[in-house]
C-alpha cells in the first residue's frame, strides 16, 4: 500500500486494523442487544487484541520452528510469517474469560457478543492476504485463476476470497440466528463451527500445503475447534434438557401428592 524506504504498510495489516474496529463496533451492539453494557465491550477490547496477537504469534512460531532456527530473534517480527488465526482464538477466548470473571458478567453472553468479530475479521484478513498474494491455492485452469506474483505465471485458486466468501455466509447465517434469543453462547459456539467449517473446505484447494497426511496446519486447527464447538453444543443442549425434564418432575411432585392425601 506504502513503501518508502524501511518504511512499509501493506493492505494486510490495514484491512486487519479495519476488521478489528468493525467487530469492536458490531460487538458493542451485539452486547446491548444482550443485556451487556457496550463500555465493558470497549473496556476489554484492548486486552483482547494484544492477547490475540500474542496467542496468534505464539501458535504460528510452535507450528513453524523451522524457520526461526537460525535466528530466534526474529520470533518477536510479526511481520516475517504472521499469526496463527486458532492462537489467537485460543488466547482471545482465555481473555474474554478471565475479563468475565474478574468483572462478574455472564461470560457466555459475553462470548456471544462477540461472536460476529471473528467472521468479521477473518474476511478483512483473507482479502488482505489476497492483494498481497498469500495463501493462493493450487494451479488451476479454471478462468477465474489469478496469477500471484510468488509461485509464477500459473493461474491459481483464489483459495483466501473462498475463505472471505464462506465467512460471509457465516455472518449471514449469524444475521438469522440472533433476530430470536438464544441460550446464552450458542451464537458463538455455531459461529465458531461455522467458520471451521469454511477454513476446512477452503484448505481443499491449497494441498501444496498439506502438513500432516492429507490435512493442511488450517485444516487441523479448524477441525479442533470445531470439535470444542460441536462439543460445547452439544453439552449446552443436554444441560436444557435435563433442567427442563427437572423442572417437568417438580411441577408434577405437587400434584402427585395432593391426589394421594385426597
């Protein structure tokens, strides 16, 4: 976007400071909607970021040792590699926690407010890797391959606009699911599964990659979370049924024992 000299700011990054501002706005709706009031949104945002940073720096050098071994100070260059998106969830997701806690909020409902800002700035981060020409797909002849400047004149996938257009779904399927009151951090559960969901499909196109047998490091990490979502769900619906069957059982005790004394 603007080179002069050593100085540089590339449409990654722009588009990423973008993506955060927007879900912090969305997020301060999102939480007034809920019953949250939108200062603590703003209060926790700056930890939140720094935490993300930090964890997405943190999984990105884990998951790549190779490339810092012969300098290990350039562990702290986020410029040079980048972060990894499911550090920075993992790390956002403990601050969110330790934030709740500390201020006595409801921290699903919290969770749930923020929900929107994770597919928010996945698609200002997969356009950004677009114009700067990271995570391409594999060669492809189809005609809407586009020719990156790294691996040469072979036309690719776009796989980062698959990415940036399967989070759009997730943000309209969000759109849906909060015009009625859900239980408390189911947004955010199927919003996490919908964007692993998506990284797991558009990583099909990038098997240049694969790290672990077929599976691409994107594809393992999403399948991750979308174990703990799925997960999470799933404990979340047996909970509601068992309190609902409990309150079934109580309602009835009464009724039960006046038909015996009668």
């Amino acid at each position: 976007m603007i080179h002069l000299g050593p100085f540089m700011i590339n449409w990654h990054g722009v588009l990423t400071a973008a993506g955060i501002l927007v879900g912090w706005h969305v997020a301060r709706r999102m939480a007034k909607r809920l019953g949250i009031d939108p200062e603590e949104i703003s209060r926790l945002a700056p930890y939140l970021v720094v935490s993300a940073v930090v964890g997405g720096r943190v999984a990105y050098v884990l998951s790549h040792l190779g490339e810092f071994a012969a300098n290990p100070w350039t562990v702290v260059r986020i410029d040079l590699g980048g972060l990894a998106s499911h550090g920075a969830l993992l790390f956002g997701f403990l601050t969110v926690y330790a934030y709740a806690r500390r201020r006595g909020l409801d921290f699903a409902r919290l969770l749930d407010a923020f929900a929107p800002a994770v597919p928010i700035n996945y698609l200002a981060m997969r356009i950004g890797n677009f114009l700067i020409g990271e995570l391409y797909g594999d060669p492809t002849a189809r005609p809407w391959g586009v020719v990156f400047p790294g691996p040469g004149a072979t036309p690719r996938h776009p796989a980062q606009l698959y990415d940036g257009f399967g989070q759009l779904m997730v943000l309209a399927e969000l759109a849906l699911l909060v015009q009625r009151r859900r239980p408390a951090g189911e947004v955010f559960w199927l919003t996490l599964a919908g964007t692993s969901i998506v990284r797991l499909i558009s990583d099909l196109f990038r098997t240049e990659l694969r790290a672990l047998g077929p599976f691409t490091l994107g594809q393992v990490g999403a399948a991750l979370v979308l174990i703990v979502a799925l997960g999470a769900l799933w404990r979340g619906r047996r909970r509601r049924v068992g309190d609902a069957e409990h309150r079934l059982l109580a309602s009835s005790a009464p009724a039960q024992s006046s038909q015996a004394s009668g």
